[in-house]
C-alpha cells in the first residue's frame, strides 16, 4: 500500500498520474489523512482509499489512531480511541472489492489545452518551486534538486549547471552579468551568467526560502533579501559586501521586498510586516494583524506600494492598507477571500489581489476607504496558490493550483484562461521581449507571447 497526508482526489492536482502508477505497480490502497476525521473508506480511480484518522483529539473530540490489521487478501479497518477498545470501521478485499467500486470516484482533472496562449519550453526532471531569470537570452532557474540551471531556449538545450545541494526555492536573480541564487545549503552564491563561474558567496547559518529585490545599476546595484531566519540585508551586487543587516529575531521572509523611495517594505514568518530605511537598514516602523496564529502571518506576501500607501494581501483574509511613511492603518477590508496573491497596475491606480474563489479583484489605491473598482472570475475555482498576479502591457496575468493560467485587461474584461498542466505555478516573470514565463512544480516552463 502507499501512504501520503493528501486525499488522491481533486484535491491532489497531479492525482490521475498518481493513480494510474499506483495501479501499474499493482499497488491496491492508499492510506491517507489530512481531512481529521474518523477512518472512512474512498474510491480513488479504483484505488481504495483508507482514511487514517488524526492522533490528537480535535474534531474527534478523544486522541485515537487507525488499526490496520491485514488478514491473508483483505484488510480490517478500526479506530482506537484512547481509554477504550477498538471499534471495527469496515473490512475490505485488497482487489476489486465491491464496495470501493460503488463509491463514485472524483471527476478526471481538465486535458490541458494551451496551444492558443502558451507554449511548453522545457520538461526539467525535478520539481521547480522558483521562477525564471533572463540575461543575454538565457533563461535561469532552480531545481528540487538544488541544481541551478543557466538553459538557451533558442536553441533548446542547457549551457551551465551548478549543484549546491539542497532544495532551491528562491528565483534567480540576473543582474550586472551575475546570477545570484539563494540556497537552503550554501548561503547565498553568485555566479557569472555566461559561463556558470563562481563570483562570490555568503554563507547563512539558516537556509534561505525568500524572494531577492535588486535595485540600482552598475556600482550602485544591491540586492535587498533576507539571509535565513531573522534577517534583512542589502548586499553589494558587485563583489557580495553586506552594506548592512536588519536582525529582527525569527521567522524568515519569503515574499519578496518592495521598494519605493528609501523605504523597503517586507513581511516575515512571525507576524510582522516591517519597514526599513533602505539606505541604513534602520527600522522605521513595524506592523502585525493581531493574530496570534503565525499561519496567518505576512511571510510570504509581496507588499504593492502606490501612492504613499502598502497593500497587502496575508493570510488573514484581509485586504490592507498602511500608510508607507507611518504605517497606520488607513484601511481593512475582510470581505473577501484574499491570500498572498496580488499585483499592481503600471500607473498604481489599482491594487489587484487573487481571491481564493478565482476572481481577480482590482481596488481603488486613491481612497481613504476601501473601493472596489471591479471584480472578475477567471474560472479557477477554490485556490490558495501564492503565486504573485503580474501586469504585463495592460494586461493582469494569475494561475492557479491546477496548471491554469488566467489574462485579464485592466479593464476587468477576462481575455482567456488556459490549461497547461497539472499543478501549481509557482511565478510568472516578464521576460525582456515582453513575453510571460511561468514555471510549474511539476517541472514545466511555458512562455506566453506579448498580446497584441
């Protein structure tokens, strides 16, 4: 039997290849928790599916756990409540019983359908949790498998490779002819984009998950990211100097910083969205939601800075606004479903933020109150993919958990929504030719020609 914490239904996107290699490997059940309820039975494309209950009490009320007693071809199903005896739940055959297959399996997931919008790049082996960077025509990005790759898509084949151990979840950044990759087991590295060579490297005694910023060019360009847990630093492009660090204790910062001015606005892992000089890394204000749950906090939001004010989308389900300069609260609003997802329109008039019901919703940045200017479904559904909304030549880009990939003009018309794949998108970036490159965690990047 397999074992995993996801349900194989709907609510594992990649589930019909999970399935179907399941069924070639002649392996008949699943067992499976995530949902925290007592052990049930389910059908999984006509693999059973055994729900484990949770140890601790919760919605069961007393801690327990699942008994699986394996007799021969069949499998006995029970729950031990603590403090009593064993309570038979089902027996099942381990082939072709019939009571799996008169429980109706979920619907098969959507043929992916893009030809019309997006065309498929490359195929990596290993899962791609960052986004792509570009220099010289060359595309960059990072693997599960901590490899980073320098790939030309002109001519379809890759030109360097680094291998820094663990998981890359941080988006490469191209910049000044270097490639800087932050790293879970090396600290940060940089590297010469043409020919892969080693530039300079920071170690960091945490991994580092975050998202990087650079600003400035030539002499002047620095990198604002956060080095592990607990740290804020702007580094020096060029040669790696630390120009300084902000220590604000724990809890690392994924989403990417946001500059406007000489204030850098990020939020971190233990509920707090901070504000620094930009110049001195000196805190100029702090904020938190009140939450007590670090679940809900700021950790892995893009702050969108307009016109003297942050908007923020954490998840909380809340739609924020600060005021930059003192960060008071000019605004909240929790009538939708927002989390971590959000963008900004080119002339920052609209906040626009992903809601967990698949709408694209654009706010007034103007008011001193909450004002939604329109709000548009794109057809995704339920969905809680953090991937950032990108605006592109008057057009708002999202994707979704399930592979699809969403255009809407910045009028709130809804332009297309395609399907390419069967999983989460991770980042959509612009390329220097204005086209949209999106990679997917299962080792998919597609790139989306400009619209006419």
């Amino acid at each position: 039997m397999s074992l995993c914490h996801y349900p194989l239904n709907g609510d594992l996107t990649s589930r019909s290849e999970v399935t179907a290699t399941l069924r070639r490997l002649g392996i008949p059940l699943t067992l499976f928790g995530h949902y925290h309820r007592a052990p049930s039975l389910f059908n999984f494309d006509s693999v059973a599916g055994i729900q484990g209950r949770a140890l601790s009490g919760g919605k069961q009320g007393t801690a327990g756990y699942t008994l699986l007693d394996f007799r021969g071809d069949s499998v006995r199903v029970s729950e031990k409540v603590l403090g009593s005896a064993p309570r038979v739940c089902f027996t099942i055959g381990m082939h072709d019983d019939p009571q799996v297959a008169a429980i109706a399996s979920d619907p098969m997931p959507e043929t992916p359908d893009y030809a019309d919008h997006a065309q498929l790049m490359l195929q990596d082996s290993a899962t791609i949790y960052t986004g792509v960077a570009f220099h010289d025509g060359m595309i960059y990005y990072g693997t599960t498998q901590g490899v980073l790759r320098a790939f030309d898509p002109r001519r379809g084949r890759e030109v360097w490779q680094q291998r820094l151990g663990g998981a890359l979840y941080t988006t490469p950044l191209a910049v000044e002819g270097i490639v800087i990759a932050g790293t879970t087991t090396r600290g940060l590295c940089a590297f010469d984009a043409r020919t892969g060579r080693a530039r300079w490297r920071i170690d960091t005694p945490t991994p580092i998950v975050g998202q990087g910023l650079v600003a400035g060019r030539g002499r002047d360009a620095a990198l604002y990211i956060g080095l592990g847990n607990g740290t804020m630093a702007k580094i020096a492009v060029r040669d790696g100097r630390i120009l300084w660090r902000y220590d604000y204790g724990r809890g690392q910062s994924q989403g990417q910083p946001a500059l406007a001015g000489d204030c850098l606005v990020f939020g971190a892992w233990n509920g707090r969205l901070y504000c620094l000089d930009a110049s001195t890394g000196a805190l100029r204000w702090t904020w938190t939601n009140g939450s007590k749950s670090l679940f809900l906090a700021p950790g892995n939001i893009v702050p969108r800075i307009a016109r003297g004010r942050v908007f923020i989308d954490a998840p909380d389900r809340a739609v924020t606004c600060l005021d930059l300069a003192s960060g008071r609260v000019v605004w909240r609003c929790r009538d939708y479903k927002a989390r971590e997802s959000s963008g900004l329109s080119a002339d920052g008039s609209r906040f626009y933020v992903k809601t967990m019901d698949g709408e694209l919703l654009a706010v007034d940045t103007s008011q001193n109150f909450f004002r939604e200017v329109w709000i548009t479904p794109v057809g995704f559904g339920y969905d809680y993919t953090a991937c950032p909304v990108t605006v592109s030549g008057g057009i708002a880009y999202l994707a979704d958990r399930s592979g699809r990939i969403a255009a809407v003009r910045e009028d709130g018309t809804l332009l297309w929504c395609a399907k390419c794949c069967q999983s989460a998108a991770n980042f959509i970036v612009a390329a220097p030719d204005g086209s949209l490159w999106t990679t997917f965690a299962e080792g998919k990047i597609f790139r989306i020609p400009p619209e006419r």
